[in-house]
C-alpha cells in the first residue's frame, strides 16, 4: 500500500483490513445531505457505483425543514424531506448504494483509503465528504420537538412563514445579526436574544441591526425553555435575565437559533487542513490537501450554506473523482 502523504510504504496491521483489492471501492460519499445525493448521482451515472454512508443525520439540513421555496425547479416549492428522499431515489435509480452508518475513523495516508464504520471496515480509491454542518442548537427540554414548528435554525429557509408575526432570534454573531436582519423583511419585530452585553458580531452589522426600527434587543437573557409541544407552535419562551436570576414568559410565534454551526469533520482533524471553527479548507472549489479526497457542502462552506450550492459543490467533487480515477487508470 502506498502513501499519498508521505510517499513510504504502509502495510495494513489490522486483521480487519485484509480484503482482497476486489473489495476496495472506487468512491465512497460520506453524507447524505443535498452534497452527498448529487455527488452519488453524478459518480452512479458515471458507473462508479458509490457507496453513500448516509451519516448521524440522513438527509441532513433539509430533512430539518419544511417547505422549501427557494431550489430552482419546484414552482410552488417543496417539503425539505420529499426533495431529499427525490434526490437519493434518483441516485439509487443509477446504482447508488446507501448504508446507514456513520464514519468513525479515517485513515486518508495509505492508498487505498480506509473508513472505519464502528467495527465494520470500508476501503476506497477517493472519498467524497459531505458530511455538512450540524446548527447548534440550545438543548432545551421542548426544543427538538418544536423544530420546523416555530423552532427553526434557518432564517432564509423558514422566515416567509412568519410574515406580520412577532418573533425572537437567539445569539449575538454575525449570523443572528444576519438573521434577524433577514427576518424583519417578514417580521413585525424580532428580538434578539443574546446571553451577554458584548457581542461577537461585526461592529457593522451590529450597528445595522441596533438601528433598524423592527429589531429590539433583550441582552444578559437566557432562553430555558421553548412552549408550546403540545400545540406543535411556538407559543412563548421561558426566559432568565442573568443579572438578577428572574424567569419570566415572552410571547413569542418563533425562535431562530443564530448560534452557530459545527461542521462535521472532527473524524479527519487530525489528517486534512481545517479553519479555525473546525471547516474543512478546499482549494479550487472541492479539493482537500488529499489527492483523491473532495470535501463539498457546509462541511468546507461557512458563507453561502445552501441547499443549491451544497448540490453544486457536491456535483463539482463527483466530477473530480470521475477524473482523480481516470487519470490513475481506474
Ligand atoms: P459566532 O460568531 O461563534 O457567534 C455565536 C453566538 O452565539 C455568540 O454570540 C455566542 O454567545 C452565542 N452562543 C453560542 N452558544 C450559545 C448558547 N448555548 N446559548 C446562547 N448563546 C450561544 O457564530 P456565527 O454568528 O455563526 O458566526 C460564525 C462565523 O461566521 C463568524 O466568523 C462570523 O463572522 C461569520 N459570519 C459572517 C457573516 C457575514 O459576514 N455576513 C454572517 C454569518 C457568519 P457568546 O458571544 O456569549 O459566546
């Protein structure tokens, strides 16, 4: 086995790794988000038969939303989970593999790659990770419950259904101030509720959102809890200001999260380049420092994270690989 990385001779230590080249796929997706589909429909059509290993969130992002308006072709919109469940039968329809599992080491040096899937081992000439970006969400008791009822951490995606209503966005980044920017064009108010008086955000979009006549601010607050499950809508949150420890209810018809996003890369931190906040670092769009290893999606892009960008990017990798193959002889 060769390495990429340092060029010298890797032999496989592990019993588990002794399959034959037969064995040895020719790309494996990791992720099964907006990316992953249209890299494993790009890569099935190009008979590369990939191997999707669909990850902790199948679907990911757009499975959390509900109707989606903004992906070119759907006239009148559609579900986030129906456009991702379309994308994935038109990839199996290709010869697409899916497996439900989620990749819990790497070893990118040796060629072939190898992933491990808990204890189960998959080896493959290039990898395609498109594995997204998890929103961070507060952990509240009625939290998950409420998501894509009034709970949303996507602004662009579930604003327009908030139009004349009063509601709350959580943080205080650039992303919240963003948000709740955003969000006035439907909104009658947004609160932004952040858990300190100094603010991470941008001194100019700070100064936008302070001054725009629709944005309040409630600061040194902290949400406890979200209401109401039972109802399946956001009714008000259960609020604590921190500097004298009251709780009090404020009405409200929704909460966005602008707390940030964690992308989902720790597995390779130790192999490939990430920025600070854990981001995957890509050259000319999808490339890692990896020959033969793409990253596309919100797992490399922390600026545009759309479900049109992610597809875009993730077609970008697929035809990398198509390439990467050829040129080795594959
Ligand atoms: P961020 O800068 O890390 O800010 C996250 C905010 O959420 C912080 O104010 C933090 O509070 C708060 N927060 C985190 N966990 C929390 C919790 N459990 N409960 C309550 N509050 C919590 O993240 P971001 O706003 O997503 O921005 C990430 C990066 O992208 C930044 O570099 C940003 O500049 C960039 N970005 C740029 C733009 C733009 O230029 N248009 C737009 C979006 C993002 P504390 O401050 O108390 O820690």
């Amino acid at each position: 086995m060769i390495s990429r990385a340092g060029g010298a001779e890797t032999e496989f230590k592990s019993d588990n790794l002794t399959e034959s080249m037969d064995n040895v796929r020719n790309v494996v997706i990791m992720g099964s988000g907006c990316a992953g589909h249209t890299a494993a429909l790009y890569t099935a059509r190009a008979n590369l038969v990939p191997l999707v290993i669909e990850g902790h969130e199948p679907g990911g992002q757009l499975s959390l939303t509900t109707l989606v308006e903004n992906f070119p072709g759907f006239p009148e919109g559609i579900q986030g989970p129906e456009l991702i469940a379309n994308m994935r039968r038109q990839a199996e329809r290709f010869g697409a593999e899916y497996k439900l599992a989620h990749v819990t080491g790497a070893d990118l040096k040796a060629d072939p790659f190898t992933l491990h899937l808990g204890k189960e081992v998959v080896r493959t000439r290039t990898l395609i990770i498109s594995s997204g970006a998890s929103a961070r969400w507060l952990g509240l008791a009625n939290e998950q419950a409420l998501i894509g009822h009034g709970v949303s951490s996507c602004a662009t995606c579930d604003g327009f259904f908030f139009s004349g209503k009063e509601i709350v966005v959580v943080g205080g980044g650039d992303s919240a101030m963003e948000e709740a920017l955003f969000l006035t064009r439907f909104a009658t108010k947004v609160t932004v509720i952040h858990r300190r008086d100094q603010f991470r955000a941008s001194k100019i979009m700070l100064d936008r959102a302070q001054k725009h006549e629709k944005v309040e601010f409630l600061t040194n607050t902290v949400v406890e809890d979200v209401y109401d499950a039972s109802k399946k809508e956001v009714t008000a949150l259960k609020l604590r200001d921190l500097r004298n420890g009251k709780n009090w209810e404020f009405p409200t018809s929704a909460m966005f999260l602008g707390i940030g996003h964690i992308p989902n890369a720790k597995v390779f931190a130790d192999q490939l380049d990430t920025d600070q906040d854990g981001y995957l670092k890509t050259t000319n769009y999808v490339f890692t420092k990896v020959p033969g290893v793409y990253a596309c999606g919100d797992v490399q892009d922390r600026r545009y994270r759309q479900a049109i960008t992610a597809a875009g990017s993730g077609c970008m990798a697929a035809l990398e690989v198509e390439k990467f193959l050829e040129d080795q002889g594959h």
